[in-house]
C-alpha cells in the first residue's frame, strides 16, 4: 500500500483521548489533529470516530464518578460531545483543517434509505476536503451505555468499523490503551506475545478476547473482534495498535508492520507473498 492514497477511519478510544480523571487529554488530542491533517495533506481521505464523551462530560461536570442512571449518563455524554468536539475543531483549525461532526444512531446505520443519505454526506464532505468527525449520539441512543450489550451499534469499535465499511474505505485503525492482539493476557502472562498480522479470524482468534477495558470506556478486545470481522468481510484492513504511539499512524498508513494488522480477503489477494 506504499504510496497509495487511502480512505482511512482512524477510531480513538476513551482511554486514548482522556486522562484517568475523565478530563480531555489535551496532547493526544491535538496530536491526532495534526497527524490526520497531514495525512489529508498527502491525500489520504481521512474519517475520525471519537470516544470519551461520558467522560469527559463526567469530568466537566465534576461528578465523582461515571453516572449509574441513563438519563444523567445521557446528559454527561450530551456536555462531554460538546466539550470535545469544541477542542477537536481548534486543533483541526490551527492546522488550516475543515471538520465536521456527525453523531449516529443504530437508525441511522440500519433503515437503507437513511443509510444512503449519510453515506452521500460522508463522501460530499470528503470530496470538500472536510474530516468528518464521528460518534453515536448517547444522548438518544442507549444500546451501548444502557445494557452494555452490542445491537446495532452498541461500542465505537462496532460504530468504526460500520461507517468504514458504509464509506467503502482501505484501511481502519482502533487506537486504544493496547498494543495489538496478544496470544495471551500480557498482564497475566509474561511470555505473551504480539501478533502482528492475523488474515482469518479463526475459533482460536476469537478466543483471545478478554474483558471489557478501562471505567472510562466499553470496549474490550471483543468489540475490536467484532469490529475486524465487519470491516474485512467489507474489504478493508484493520489494524489496532497503541495511542499512546500517536505517530506511528504513518508507519500503520504506509503498511508496515505495527499493532495487529487483520488482512481482508481483497489485501490477501493482492499482497506480495513473503520470500
């Protein structure tokens, strides 16, 4: 893929994007904003799925902790969005870069004509050179942060890989708190190791999933799982890797080898066998 202009999702994770207080992290933030402009300067098309509006909204609200009932996380997610999406025009903004925010909903994803308007947004704002930025809008919509369970939507790994697939992209990448997928649980297990590239998402793949991950966020190695298998089965590779790593989204755009790389069908056909 060396040299190849791509449409990229790039998804951040709450724990990618927020301190442990709940409280934007500033740096990230304006790291992301300035390595996706970039990447559109070379002429990438470049799509954003954000986490971290309930935290943020926790923290801006100066809750102890995440709210227990719906309405009060509805209204955290609802003064967190505002908040980080206010942060992520600046940055985008000092970087000469138009943005745009679109919040989902599972309707929005699963009635075809409602499907079919968004994606002639998402590719009318590309073709203007704008980043959408992207997250399901918590405030009227409960799957996720209700019952924890996926349905349509239900986690932002799901959602990225739903709007990658919708946008007929090359390539989406989960950055979170992890360096990829391991054989094994690296906390538990010294000797576990990374796997850098996976091409079928096999019974013992699937395996390997653990638990949910940090308070602040939903997602645990499961939803990215999940994730893998709808953006390969649409054609698109997907890589997970650490956002603690900010800049190595450039070795990840030009294909080398960082994270875990999962190779869809269409990438297998036309990658160069290893010698």
């Amino acid at each position: 893929m060396n040299g190849k202009k791509q449409r990229i999702v790039v998804k951040a994770g709450t724990s990618t994007l927020t301190h442990e207080s709940g409280a934007p992290n500033l740096r990230r933030m304006e790291q992301l904003a300035r390595i996706l402009a970039d990447l559109h300067g070379l002429g990438h098309e470049v799509i954003l799925v954000f986490s971290g509006a309930i935290a943020a909204g926790t923290a801006r609200l100066g809750l102890e902790s995440r709210p227990g009932e719906l309405r009060m996380k509805q209204a955290a997610a609802a003064v967190g969005q505002c908040r980080m999406m206010h942060i992520f025009d600046q940055f985008f903004s000092e970087y000469n870069q138009a943005a745009a925010q679109i919040l989902l909903s599972g309707d929005d994803v699963a009635d075809p004509g409602r499907a079919e308007h968004l994606k002639g947004t998402f590719f009318a704002l590309m073709e203007m050179g704008v980043i959408p930025v992207v997250n399901e809008n918590d405030s009227v919509s409960s799957a996720e942060i209700e019952t924890g369970q996926q349905k349509i939507l239900g986690d932002n790994d799901s959602l990225s890989a739903i709007v990658a697939r919708l946008c007929r992209a090359d390539l989406l990448v989960l950055l979170s708190d992890i360096d990829g997928l391991y054989d094994a649980d690296p906390k538990k297990n010294p000797e576990a190791k990374l796997l850098h590239r996976v091409e079928r998402l096999t019974p013992e793949i699937m395996e390997m999933a653990g638990g949910a991950g940090s308070w602040r966020g939903t997602g645990g190695m499961a939803t990215k799982l999940s994730a893998a298998r709808i953006a390969m089965d649409a054609g698109c590779d997907m890589v997970i890797a650490n956002g603690a790593g900010m800049e190595k989204l450039y070795d990840i755009v030009e294909g080398k080898e960082t994270g875990t790389r999962f190779f869809s069908e269409r990438s297998c056909r036309h990658r160069i066998p290893d010698i």
